[in-house]
C-alpha cells in the first residue's frame, strides 16, 4: 500500500475490515516518524473516506498494528455497535474479540 486509493482498495478487497501496520499508513502518508501531527493526519484522512480504526489512537510505533474498517458496511455497524455497547470494555480486549468474531464468521 502506497496511496489511501490503494489502502481502500485492499479494505474493500479484504470485506471492509483489515488489519495494517503502522509502517504501511506511515508510507501511504509519505512519512519517516509517526509523530503524534502524523497519527492524527492518517486519522482525519482515513475518516475522509468513511474508515474508522481501533484502537481510536493511533500507536506510534511503526512494528504495531491497527483494525480498520468502513463505518457503513456490515462489519463496521457491528463494530460500532459492539463498541458503543461495550463502553467500560478496555480497547483491546474490545479489538481481541472482534477478532475472534472474524475467524468464527470466516470459518462459517
């Protein structure tokens, strides 16, 4: 991934709910650090385009990882929803389980 065009392509490519490393945003933002102006440049661009991400702050180490997906499709309604729901839940424990509901639902 090197542009936003390509991040979204590989979301879609992927059913709207993908996870990426940092690295890749930190490229596709043509960037050598992940300072916090970066993180929260990658942040408002991504929303442009309708793309959440979890945890809702971006890490700053390039070797992380983030979830991100399309707020309207399927996948991110339940996203939404099970984060709304799940308030006092800590963000991890939250992004832990969605993962589990991705291999159930892909296995089915």
């Amino acid at each position: 991934m090197t542009t936003y065009a390509s991040v979204i392509k590989a979301l879609e490519k992927s059913g709207n709910v993908q996870s990426v490393s940092m690295k890749s945003l930190r490229v596709v933002e043509g960037k050598k650090r992940l300072g916090s102006d970066v993180r929260r440049k990658i942040s408002d661009k991504l929303a442009e385009y309708g793309i959440a991400h979890l945890p809702t702050e971006l890490p700053d180490g390039q070797d992380h990882w983030v979830l991100l997906y399309k707020r309207d499709s399927p996948g991110g309604v339940i996203i939404e929803t099970f984060l709304r729901t799940s308030e006092d839940e800590d963000q991890i424990k939250a992004v832990q389980t969605l993962r589990k509901i991705r291999a159930l639902i892909e296995r089915a």
